[in-house]
C-alpha cells in the first residue's frame, strides 16, 4: 500500500484483518490525526485541541473553525485559500486505526525509484535495494482535472472556466455554464477543504437550493411583468409590428 492518508492506512487494515500480508510504503512519516500516546507529554495539547475541535474537525487549530463557514471562504482572495487547503487537507489517519495495523510493516520516508512486472509480481525498486510484491495499491490522492472528465462531451468541458484543474465556482456552486454544478473535491478550489467530506454536503445541498429557488422565481416574475409581446424595438427605438 503507497500512501500515508486515511485511504492508504484504513485498507491496509482492513486487508490485514482479511489475512493478506500487507506492507506501508510512504515517502514521509505518518502524521496521526490525535496521538494518544503522546497525550502524557503533551496534556496541554490534548486539552486546547479538545476545547476547540469542531463539529467536522477539518483543518488544524484555528482554521478547523473557518473551515466550519465554506460561504466565507468562496469570498476570500483565491491564493488564501489554496494555502487554506494545503494546511487542512494533508495526509492524516485517524488515531483509531492504530491497533488495527499491528502486524502491518510500515515503511517510512521512502522513496519509489521505480516499477517493473517480472512474472506475476509487481517489483518497486527503492532507494534501499528493491521488493516484489503480489499487487501494489496507490492511495496517494488524486489532482482534480475538470478537462479529463469523459463524462462531460468535449465542448461542454470547454465551456468550463477552471483555475489549475478545478471548475471556477459561482454562488450556489454553479459554473460558468449556466445550471451545471459542481460538489465535493471538485468545489474544494472555490469553498474549502469542508467540501472533500461527507460534512460538506449539507451546505452544498442548501445553497444549491437556495440559488434553484431564487432563478426559478427570478424566471416567473420577468413571465409576469414582461410577458412575449407581438412586437420587438429596432436599434433606433422604432416599434415594428408584424
């Protein structure tokens, strides 16, 4: 397993309790989210963290409280909130996961060299000489591209304004093609690290609502007090009638 997030650490436990021999292989050291046995040491921590966790607990101290409010943060300069993200969406497992990976060997501050098929084995070469292994699982994260969506047909994706990848979100997480949203990682760029959870969706459910509600009657008051006439105004302000 390549990788030192929840991903990569909580599948490896979970093919650990299956029977699978399994090994950790990461280019840092594995930042737990809470390290309990730190807790002696380092009380004081454990207490100010305790008082000012969050309901999502998204981010470090004091940015898990923005990260609460993703409406303010669509507001912020773009570059505040790219650095927003790097800080609260590092690699950090859970602290829970910890007993479910004894027996599980972790390979720290290692690097992939590169890979090769040799028969029915995948080999890493490491800094350290190399390794065969039956198969290699990447949970590594992934780099949100809007332009490699298949998903979308061609032209429509070049409709889609985009900052590095990620589509240019409006009020309502509505794109610069009117009526198509985007959710999840995908508005992360524009309303925050709150919006990679299953936390996030609340918020992106109401404010999608609330900006359908306001177009749709937007629509039905320009009905009522602009209804299709029989006529159209020519550039010189002339009223040509059919």
């Amino acid at each position: 397993m390549v990788g030192r997030g929840q991903s990569a650490c909580e599948s490896a436990a979970l093919l650990h309790e299956t029977g699978s021999e399994v090994e950790i292989i990461c280019r840092g050291e594995i930042n737990w989210a809470v390290d309990s046995d730190n807790h002696r040491r380092r009380d004081w921590h454990a207490r100010i963290s305790n008082l000012s966790r969050t309901p999502a607990a998204v981010g470090p101290v004091p940015l898990n409280a923005l990260n609460e409010m993703p409406d303010i943060e669509h507001r912020m300069p773009k570059r505040a909130l790219s650095w927003i993200n790097r800080c609260s969406l590092r690699p950090t497992p859970a602290s829970w996961l910890k007993p479910r990976l004894v027996g599980v060997g972790i390979e720290q501050s290692r690097q992939i060299l590169g890979a090769t098929v040799k028969g029915t084995q995948v080999v890493l070469q490491l800094e350290r000489g190399s390794r065969a292994y039956d198969h290699v699982f990447l949970a590594t994260g992934y780099k949100i591209d809007i332009s490699k969506f298949k998903l979308l047909a061609a032209d429509l994706r070049h409709k889609i304004a985009c900052a590095d990848g990620s589509p240019v979100l409006g009020e309502g997480f509505e794109s610069t093609v009117p009526a198509l949203h985007f959710v999840g990682p995908s508005s992360v760029a524009s309303y925050g690290p709150l919006m990679r959870f299953i936390a996030g969706t609340g918020y992106a459910a109401r404010s999608i609502t609330q900006i359908h509600l306001v177009q749709t009657a937007r629509a039905r008051l320009e009905r009522l007090y602009w209804p299709q006439s029989d006529f159209v105004v020519n550039p010189s302000e002339e009223i040509l009638r059919p």
